[in-house]
C-alpha cells in the first residue's frame, strides 16, 4: 500500500474510533462508507473528462448530501438509501437493505466532508483497491463483528491463485465469495503475468468472475470491493448473485473455481413455529446431481464445486480437517472426489492464520475429468505446513513468503515434474510427500488427514516455543475443541 493509500485508510478509519461512542460497529461504520463511496465516484464519472451519465436519480446525487446539514441531511440521507435499494443492477445490490447508522448529523456531515475531499475516480486501481481492502482487513481484525469469517488472508489467497496461475478469457467462480478476495487476487495475477489486448481486457473486466454471497452486507461489500479494482461498473450487471449457491445446479459449468466456503458444518434455516417462536433446522440439500445427502455446509460445497467445473476445470478450496477424516457421508464424499476428479494436492495450513479462532483447515487442488472407469486421481501430493509451525494474527502473520517453498514444490508449470522432499533416512523433515492412491485408499476411511512430520515441541522439552506462541495454540485448540462440542450438541439436539 502507498504513504498516500495508507494516510488516507488511517484517517477515514480513525474516524469510526469518534463514531463508536455513538454505538456504531466496525460493520455498520465500513457499510456507510461503501454507500456514500460509491456516490461520491457515481458523481465523478459524471464530471469531465468522463461526462457519462449514471443510473442515480438527480435528487439522490452526492450533489445533495454535500448540500445539506443537520436534520436536513439526515432524513435526507436515509429516505437516499431506502429509494436506491428499489433499483435493479448493481445500484439496488449495493443499497439493499440500506439503513443509516449515523444518528448524528454532524457526525454525518463530516464522514461525507472526508469523502468529498478525495478524487476517488482519479486515484490509481491500486490505489484505491489498496484503501478499501485495508478498511476490509480492519473490520475483519474487529472479532466482536464477526466479519473474520467472511476474510480469507490475502498472503493465502495469493498463493492459491499464483498455484492455479488462471489463462485470459476463462472463466472464475467462488460459491461463496465473501468480500471477494480471490476475484481481486486472480484479477490481479492477470494484469500482472499476461499481456492482454483489448478483446482479453473486456472480458476480464465484465465476464470473468461469477460468485455468490447470500449475506447482504457481505455482498454489498463484495460489489464495492470488485468495482473499485475496476471488475465490472456501476451499470453493469451484477457479478455477484445473491442466492444460496447450494440450493440448484444453475446448469453454468466454470474453467476454475476458488474458494473458502463458510466454517460451520451445519446448514441451517429459521422458521416460525406454531407458538410464533423462531426455531432452526438442519437444512438438507436434496440434489440428483450430489453423491450424499447431508446438512453438512462443508461437505455440500466439495459436491457443489465438483458439479461446477467444465472437464477440464480446475479448483482450489479451503476446507476444515473433518472433510478430510470424518466418516460415513465424509468417506463417501472423499472416494467419489479421489475417483472422478484427479486431487492431485493437499496444502495443511497451520493455526493462528484465519480471524475465526481454533480453525484447522487446508487447501485441496483438485481437476476436473470427463467420466471413466477408472479413479482419475493416481498419487496425491501432501505439503505439511502445520507441523512445528507458530502463526498469530499480530506478531506473525501469515505471509505469502512463507509458502514460496511450497509454490515452487508444487511446480505450476509443470505438476507433473515434482520431487519429493521428505526422505525417511535423509530428510524426516521434510513436508513434501506423496501418497498413491492405493495407499490413501487403505487408510482408515479413506482419511486425508495425513502427518508424519515429528512434533518438535513435545519431543524436546529444552526447546519449547515461546510462552505467547504457547498460550496461543492452546487458545487455538481450546477454541477448536469447543467447536467441536457445539457441532455434537446440535447434532444431538436434532436428534
């Protein structure tokens, strides 16, 4: 991020510390910068040399906040949002469910006075992807929001994309694309590895990207985040489609899938009962075109993204151990991915990298293939980068250096040409291994979840980590294990 980008990030932001007494959440703060953001550019573009004429009424104009003060530009403001949430296209996806938080009008008036003394539409892609981003990654640090669990790490998601390394005028898909990281990480490996012409440019900006967010303010945040990186504009159609993407096959098959569908192994709906109370159930998902039938998010998402690739797609998604090792439906799931799709790789991530605590999760690289007789998948390829591995969110963050000996490990030019590291005489500590299918089919129900590296930390006491590295695994774990208990209590309850 520039000195500029940076300055501006920490002055838009230090203002949410003044509307925080006020009872204004990270959230609710970073949703009416995305609303009055977006005016403010819909207003530049209207402005030489641009001259276009954009689709927001002239009595909602940003011409009209800046006019206006005290009661005025408070009812002003919210009858705006209400009226542009009645549009079609983007506008309406932005403003939907629109309210104003700010019940202070002079509080009000100096957030649009900050936006109103910026050029947003003249700052470079970067620049301005840079400041929103930034303000993403801080909501997301604010654990009491929750927004952590709609941010993937960036460090992650770049090494996920820089692995796939996509081709121009395919297509990209996340099912559940959150504040949409990975479209922003592919656009970006894409402008910077490839030499586009006019034909390419056009439709990575407009036809590349397909995903789906079912959260409103997520979404919202998702439209803004990729229009202000120049993926689409403010009277395109909307690349983000509100629905529930594991409802229906939509029949649209993708060259290259991407995601970290949501933790949580439960599906659930709210409904009234005959008492008038709100009660959950497990949602099912009842698709000809899945191999189970489960209320497992996690493992719906294997099925849903397996149906969504072209035969010669490819995809890398964030999954949580229990896909890798859970049994019955888990098993099932894992076999029939092993044999009509080539799951060639498996990355295990360390804890201490994801704002939602206690997750253990890993990535799975996996191609798609046209029907055969035989399992397509012949040897899956392990990196283990959890063992004797200590990250926290603060003094050790994840970065993307710190995977680059698995990019070139998992060779993306060539992932047919690979060496293993792991030698049992000369490297037992290695973290790169291979394992055939034959073996992996052997396991215990058919488990993924595969480690032979030594845990240095319980075999030399003399060298155990630091006390605050110490403190934060056990916080991990504790976290983890209290998931745990929850899924079996729901499980129980359901029963």
């Amino acid at each position: 991020m520039s000195n500029n980008s940076s300055s501006i990030v920490n002055k838009v932001w230090a203002f949410c510390q003044t509307l925080r007494d006020d009872g204004v959440g990270y959230g609710d703060y970073l949703e009416q910068l995305t609303y009055l953001l977006f005016l403010k550019m819909a207003d530049e573009y209207t402005r030489p040399p641009y001259n276009r004429t954009m689709p927001i009424p002239a009595e909602y104009s940003w011409e009209t906040l800046t006019s206006k003060s005290g009661a005025d530009l408070e009812s002003h403001y919210t009858i705006l949002l209400r009226e542009l949430g009645q549009d079609k296209g983007i506008l309406g996806q932005i403003f939907t469910k629109s309210q104003n938080k700010i019940q202070d009008p002079a509080k009000l008036y100096k957030l649009i006075s900050l936006i109103d003394a910026e050029h947003w539409v003249m700052m470079g892609v970067k620049d301005k992807g840079d400041i929103y981003e930034g303000l993403l990654e801080k909501n997301a640090e604010d654990t009491k929001s929750g927004a952590g669990q709609y941010f993937t790490p960036r460090p992650l998601i770049k090494v996920m994309v820089e692995c796939l390394q996509p081709e121009p005028m395919k297509t990209i898909a996340d099912p559940a694309c959150g504040t949409g990281g990975f479209f922003l990480a592919a656009y970006d490996w894409l402008t910077d590895h490839k030499d586009l012409d006019k034909e390419q440019k056009e439709f990575l900006k407009y036809k590349t990207f397909h995903g789906n967010e079912i959260v409103a303010g997520t979404r919202r945040l998702a439209l803004m985040n990729l229009f202000l990186h120049n993926i689409g504009d403010i009277d395109s159609d909307t690349a983000i489609s509100p629905t529930d993407s594991l409802i229906a096959d939509a029949g649209i098959r993708y060259d290259y899938v991407l995601a970290n569908p949501p933790f949580g192994k439960k599906s659930s709906m709210t409904f009234t009962n005959e008492d008038g109370e709100q009660e959950k159930e497990d949602l099912t998902y009842n698709r000809q075109d899945f191999w189970v039938t489960t209320s497992n998010k996690q493992l719906n998402f294997v099925q849903h993204i397996k149906s969504m690739l072209k035969t010669t797609g490819h995809a890398a998604v964030v999954l949580p151990d229990n896909v890798l090792f859970e049994g019955g439906v888990g098993e099932t799931v894992r076999k029939k991915l092993l044999e009509t799709a080539d799951l060639h790789t498996i990355l295990r991530l360390p804890t201490g990298i994801f704002y939602a605590n206690g997750v253990k999760a890993n990535v799975l690289f996996w191609d798609a293939k046209p029907s055969s007789k035989s399992p397509w998948t012949k040897e899956v390829w392990v990196y283990d980068y959890r063992t004797n591995v200590h990250h926290t969110l603060k003094k050790n963050p994840l970065k993307m250096d710190d995977l680059k000996e698995f990019i070139t490990l998992y060779n993306p030019g060539n992932r047919h040409k690979r060496a293993e590291t792991f030698n049992a005489d000369t490297n037992p500590d290695g973290r790169w291994r291979k394992f055939s299918y034959d073996e992996i089919i052997a396991r215990d129900k058919t488990s993924l979840d595969i480690t032979w590296l030594r845990d240095k930390s319980l075999a030399d006491l003399d060298n155990l980590p630091d006390p605050d590295v110490l403190a934060e695994d056990i916080a991990e774990n504790l976290a983890a294990a209290l998931e745990n208990f929850r899924t079996i209590v729901v499980s129980l309850d359901s029963k």
